[in-house]
C-alpha cells in the first residue's frame, strides 16, 4: 500500500480521542477532533458536554511516510481506518465541511450514523455557513434536519437546521 499526504483517520482506543489529539498537536502534527455539543439531562441538573463526533476517531493530516509511522507510536492510537486495501483518506473539503457544520450557530441535535437515510426531498442550503451544500431532507415530527453524506469516511452527519435556510425547490 502506497502513502498519501493529507487527512488520514485514526482509529484509537475508547474515551482516548481528546489524549490523542492533544499528542498529535503537542508532537508538531496538524490533527483534528470534532465535537458535538450535546446537553446531558440528569433528574436534578443539565449539563453540556461535548463528545466526538466520530467516537474512536481523530484525523491527522500527514505530510510524509515517517510522520504517518510516527503517528502509530502516540499512546492511544490502534490503526489508520482501511476500507479493503486502502487507507481511509479525506479530503481538505470535507474536513471543511465538517468544521463549518461543528462551529455553526443554529444547527443543533448534530447525529452520526452509518445507516443510510430513508429517501427524501434533496435541496440547497442558501445562508449561512452551509451555503451551496446539498442536503437530504428527512421529515420527522414537523422538523427538518439535513443530512450531509461524508463519502470517504461511509458516515452520514444529521443536523437540525432552520427551514429558511433551505431552498424551496428540489436540487437537480
């Protein structure tokens, strides 16, 4: 197998993801860990914690073969994610993507899954930071959430988003 510079996934060892950031970032190396903001209701209290988005995942953008080597030395790490023979890659788009949609005011319920949607409306985003991307619409309970298609990670990332920011007519 062949090295590729760029966004490369870790897998890492469970409730390790923030440790392993962390030491990417402290050994010199550009990595990223998204988190979700998310509310935990206890019966006295509501607290909100952030957990990541992809759990057991952290990206790491690799710039030669002995980064890529050094990287499986980190406490923590366990493998580089491989689909079949080749080692999952993601690319500068997406990983901007998935920033703008973990720093977005407004977008709220973000949700990862590996099921694939039930089918429904595809429309545009036209404000906001999302704008121009292509969303799925799922319909549940009269609220709209989009449903933004990661490809190369084979996830999908659901988010409540207002209805004003969608287009009014189907994407073709």
């Amino acid at each position: 197998m062949k090295f590729n510079i760029g966004w490369h996934v870790l897998y890492v060892k469970s409730y390790n993801e923030k440790k392993v950031h962390d030491t990417l970032e402290k050994n010199g190396l550009e990595s990223f860990l998204p988190l979700m903001k998310t509310v935990r209701k206890w019966s006295d209290r509501k607290k909100i914690i952030y957990k990541s988005m992809f759990p057991s995942y952290v990206f790491v953008k690799l710039k030669s073969p002995r980064e890529f080597h050094d990287v499986l030395d980190v406490n923590g790490v366990c493998a580089y994610i491989r689909f079949g023979k080749e080692y999952a890659k993601v690319s500068e788009n997406e990983i901007t993507k998935i920033k703008l949609l973990v720093g977005a005011e407004g977008i709220t319920d973000i949700e990862v899954t590996h099921k694939l949607p039930k089918v429904g409306d595809i429309q545009k985003i036209l404000y906001g930071p999302l704008t121009g991307l292509e969303c799925e619409i799922i319909r549940v309970d009269n609220t709209k959430k989009i449903v933004v298609r990661i490809e190369s990670l084979h996830q999908n990332i659901t988010a409540t988003i207002p209805p004003c920011l969608l287009s009014d007519s189907l994407v073709a």
